[in-house]
C-alpha cells in the first residue's frame, strides 16, 4: 500500500502527485522550486492569482499538461506554520484523500517533506499521513446490491521523502495505518445491524481476533454466567431469545501478570429499552449500543499489530435488551456478581447493569486499573453535546494518563463530576443495596457512580460515548455513521500507561 521512495524524481509517471503549501512568501523552495520551473513559474503566479491557495485544509487541483509524469497535482493548504498542529494536519490529509478518492484514482504519489514543518518532522507527518487515509478513504459496504461496475480505488501511495531515511518513515506510516485500520474496524462492528450482529456474532469475532494476535480467549455462555451470579447481566438478557456472551480478551505483554489495565465495553447488540421502552423515534439506531465494545475490540486489535510491554485484560458483556413474557421489570430485585442487590427503576438504564458484572469480572481476572466506555446516556449528549465524550473517574492520575491519550488521539473528552452526593442517589433504596436510576437530573453522572460502585476502590475511568459515537454528517475524517471513536485513545492509553506507585 505504501511505498516509501528517497529520491524525489518528477519525471516519475503518477496518476496524481500532491504537494503540501504552507502559507509563507517562499512557497516554492527547494525541490518545489524545481516543480515550479517545470512549470515557467506558472504555479507560483497561480498561488498569486488564488487558484492555487495556501490557507488550511483548502484542495487546489492542476493538471500537468504532460510537464511532469503526474498528470495531476494536489497542492493541500496547511496554512500558517506555527498553528499547524498534528490533529490539523490529520484532517488536512483526510480531506485530501476524500477528494482523491472521489476522483477514482488508484494510486498517486505524495512528497512527504513539503509537510514538515519545525514542530512536525516528517515521521509525525507519515503517521498522520497514513492513519487519515485509512480513516477517510473508510466506507460501510451495506447490503445493497452490487454494479456490475468495475470499481477504481485508492489502494497506493508513493510517498516520497529526501529527508528522512526511509525505513523509519515506512515504519510511521505502518503504525498511523494501523491505527486506522483498528479503528475503521470498530466502525463497521457499530454499522452493523443487530439482526445480523448478536452476541453470539460478537464471541465469534472475539475468537478470531484471538487466533489472530494469539490472544487468550473467554466466552462464557449462560449457563457459566449463571454459575457466577452475574444477576445484573442476566436480567438485561432476559427478554430475549438470543443467549448472552461474556467475552474476554487477554494479552500479556510483561513477564508476570501484574499492573493490568481492564478495558470494559458495553455490548448492547440492540436496546430496545424493554418495558420502560423508547420512543419509536429514539430506538432506531440502537443497533449502535455496542460501540464501546467495539472500541475495545478495536483497540485490542492495535494492541494486537503493535505488541506494546503491558498486560491487558478486555472484557465485553454482550446481549440485547428485548421485551417479552420473561423479561425484566421495573421494580425488580436482583443480584449482581458482587453480592450487591440493585432495584430496577428503569429497564433502559440497562448498561450500567451489564457494566456491573463485566466490571466484577475485570478484576476477577486481576485487572488493577479499569476503564470502561459505553453508549450510556443521553444525558451526556445534554450536558456537552455530540463531539465531546463524558469522562468520570476515582483516580486523577488515572484518568490525566486517559486525558493525554485522547489529546494524542484527537478525540475530545471532558471530564464529569463525582461528588458524594450522587453516588448517594445510587445508594437510595428501600429495599436494595443500590438503584439503577434515581431520576433524569444528572443522568450521566448518576449513571457512571453507579458504575463507580462496582469499581470500589480500583483506580478507575468511565467514558461515556452516547453523543460521539456516531455522527450524522461526514467530515474530513471519516463517512456519516459509526466513528469508531475511543478506539485510538484506548489504544495510546494501554501503550503510554504508566503503573501506579502502590
């Protein structure tokens, strides 16, 4: 897919060629300027005139006239150098590679060094090279039929470097790849509807991740999640005829198995919100209440390609929440894996009762840190609306560590408060150790102190993705549907985490 090449060689045949502009009086330097004489100095006069334009994100295209062996070129704006950061020069390339694409090309070339600058060297600009074109170029296939149409796609890229020595960009450029790709990978998980996506399905993937990255794999079925007492899990699933799944996922990158960090997906394949049941406008789209699970997935099939020097447990709870003769109501009692009893309030508020039980069963198989992330509540898309996910946390060390992460990643997150008081709304029953639901003020934060209980006292981060997990627009990085977000931060997280002094 990609090809990284020294010598910088304009007589080289592509089917386009692309140039980054920063906007500087000397645009045209160096091996540029070279390009630029080809041309009479006719480009630098088109930057002059505005055709050709400097300013951040913008796309100006120029047919070569057989001067050069590309027979386009791509000038992509990256604007003023010093407020060019690596997060904008992401979306500068996924811009590019949308336009690229809808221009059906299937290879075309990129000079790697016309996007550097002094803050960004060009390893970090290969990084961010290959991981947007993995991510804007993403599409969910659906099930519509096919054309018999033969379909061009951008498949290679030359990409050209005299600066930096090729190995270690071509290296950049398989990280920043896989990134995208874990990524892109979760997105068509959360794509896919429910009829065609059980748990059941999700085990099955689980499996062959496994196999693949020689992971250690646990699913439980429900006679084993009966055995343990997993009463919170099992009364989500009670009302439906799929049986439930708890998947686990382990990867041992120390020599013993200390300091491992849990990451906990909720995998709600469709939530129909049983008796307390949602709006007929509200519950479609619930085949997307598994987008933390395939997060975690995601980012476990990073982990996987980049083989980072920490132990990893994944656990995902997996089932739909579906309304029948047997399923569960509000005003029952029921018991989770850690002995606490929960009074259910509110049928719909069901991930954080299957989050109860994967959270036990986190630390179960040692986890000493945990993270988990999940579709949870509306609430969260009220308080900091549909770009920024909702953290909580016990511990600030912990959750700085998730923090930088998602600074790194580009996936904005903000972090929610969690006072004694909520967790005392959680606590509020007459009859159970715990609510599930103890009314709408505060519903993201009450939601996550609920989590926070089966937590206890291991350090411990909740991420609530119910506004970002999905978007109804395209953007520069990647189509209208799932977004996969998380599953990058989740990614940098285990491979930055430093342990805890105890």
């Amino acid at each position: 897919m990609f090809h990284v090449i020294k010598e910088f060689d304009l007589a080289t045949v592509h089917e386009g060629l692309v140039i980054g502009l920063l906007d500087k009086p000397e645009k045209f330097s160096g091996s540029l300027a070279k390009l630029d004489t080809q041309f009479n100095g006719q480009l630098t006069e088109l930057v002059k005139s505005g055709d050709i334009s400097a300013k951040l994100k913008s796309i100006s295209k120029v047919h070569s006239f057989g001067k050069i062996g590309s027979k386009r070129i791509w000038f992509v704006g990256l604007g003023k150098e010093k407020d060019l950061t690596f997060d904008k020069l992401k979306e500068s390339f996924g811009k590019l590679f949308k336009d690229v694409k809808a221009s059906k090309l299937e290879e075309t070339a990129i000079y790697l060094d016309s996007f550097v600058t002094e803050k960004l060297d060009g390893l970090d600009a290969a990084h961010a090279l290959s991981e947007a074109f993995a991510l804007a170029t993403y599409q969910f296939e659906g099930y519509k039929q096919k054309s018999n149409e033969p379909e061009r796609k951008l498949e290679n890229l030359t990409v050209y470097s005299e600066a930096f020595v090729a190995e270690d960009v071509q290296v950049s450029l398989t990280v920043g790849n896989v990134f995208g790709q874990g990524t892109n990978s979760a997105r068509t998980l959360v794509n896919i509807p429910g009829n065609l996506l059980t748990a059941t399905d999700m085990a099955n993937y689980a499996v062959n991740l496994a196999s693949r990255y020689e992971f250690e794999v646990e699913i439980l079925d429900k006679t084993e999640i009966e055995k343990l007492g997993m009463g919170a899990f099992l009364a989500v699933n009670q009302g439906s005829t799929e049986p439930p799944k708890m998947i686990v996922l382990k990867y041992q990158g120390r020599d013993e198995w200390t300091d491992v960090i849990g990451l906990v997906g909720k995998g709600i394949t469709f939530d129909t919100g049983g008796y307390s049941i949602k709006t007929k406008a509200g519950i479609v789209g619930m085949k997307t209440d598994m987008g933390g699970a395939a997060a975690v997935l995601g980012a476990m099939e990073i982990i996987g390609e980049t083989r980072p020097e920490q132990n990893v447990v994944a656990v995902i709870p997996s089932t739909d929440n579906m309304i029948s003769g047997n399923a569960f109501k509000p005003d029952d009692v029921i018991t989770s894996m850690s002995g606490k009893t929960i009074e259910v309030l509110n049928t719909d508020a069901e991930g954080r009762l299957v989050l109860a039980d994967a959270v036990t069963y986190a630390k179960h198989h040692g986890a000493e840190y945990l993270v988990d992330i999940a579709t949870l509540t509306g609430g969260v898309i009220t308080a900091l609306g549909l770009h920024t996910t909702g953290a909580m946390t016990n511990h600030e060390f912990l959750y700085e560590q998730v923090l930088e992460a998602s600074m790194e990643a580009g996936e904005q997150m903000w972090q929610l408060p969690l006072f004694e008081s909520e967790k005392e709304r959680v606590r509020n029953s007459k009859v159970a150790d715990l609510n599930n639901s103890p009314g709408s003020e505060g519903h993201a934060i009450v939601a996550g102190a609920f989590i926070g209980e089966f937590a206890e006292g291991t350090p411990w981060v909740h991420l609530d993705i119910a506004g970002t997990a999905t978007t109804s627009k395209a953007y520069d990085l990647g189509p209208a549907g799932a977004t996969g977000v998380m599953t990058r931060t989740l990614a940098l997280f285990v491979e930055r985490f430093e342990p805890i002094e105890k």
